[in-house]
C-alpha cells in the first residue's frame, strides 16, 4: 500500500474529525448514565410502593405482580433509557476503533515516506 499527499492529508482530516466525535460521544454519554440512573430510581420507588398497596389485601406472589403492571410504564422508560445507553456507547466504541485505524494508517505512511 502506497500513499500519496492527498490521501494522507484526507486521512488526517478524518482522523481529526473523529477525535472531534469521539470527544462529543464521550461527553454525552454522561447524560445517558444519569438519565438510565434516573429511571431505574423512579421505577423501583414507584414498584416498590405500588407493592406495599397491594401487599396490605392480596397474597404476596399477586402483590408483586400487580406492582410490576403498576409500574411497566416506567419499566418502559427505563429499557429504552438503557437502550440508548448502550447505543451510545457502541458508538464510542466504533469511533475508537476509526481513530485507531487512522492513526495506524498515518504511522504506515510516515514510515513509508520516512518522515521522522
């Protein structure tokens, strides 16, 4: 593999905005932790609660069921939160591996121009 002007100063521009993407990804998935955080939170205080109701009148094997039915909305909220969690570090981890790519590919070419 040969590389010439413009395709290395087209690999160090992608290697650029990559680590440009990869620094915004890393940032953002802050907020996916804390939001996942969140409903998990929201979810067991409400189940929990929902639980203790019906726990005062019905068998507890039924208690728990129903709590479970009172709360599914949240449930919901809480896989789709985790959804976009692991979404958003699958993107983390493929802009990784480009950035990888291009820096291996930026030392293959220096060391084929000899470029110290």
């Amino acid at each position: 593999m040969s590389f010439d002007y413009t395709s290395i100063k087209d690999i160090a521009e992608n290697y650029t905005r990559r680590l440009k993407d990869l620094g915004a990804a890393q940032t953002g998935v802050d907020e996916y932790y804390e939001s996942v955080a969140e409903k998990e939170r929201d979810y067991t205080k409400y189940k929990s609660k929902r639980y203790l109701i019906h726990k005062t009148d019905k068998p507890v094997t039924e208690a728990k069921l129903l709590s479970e039915s009172d709360a599914a909305d949240l449930k919901y909220d809480l896989d789709i939160a985790k959804g976009m969690l692991k979404a958003a570090l699958g993107r983390i981890k493929h802009l990784e591996k480009t950035v990888n790519a291009c820096q291996s590919f930026l030392s293959l070419a220096k060391a084929q121009m000899n470029i110290r």
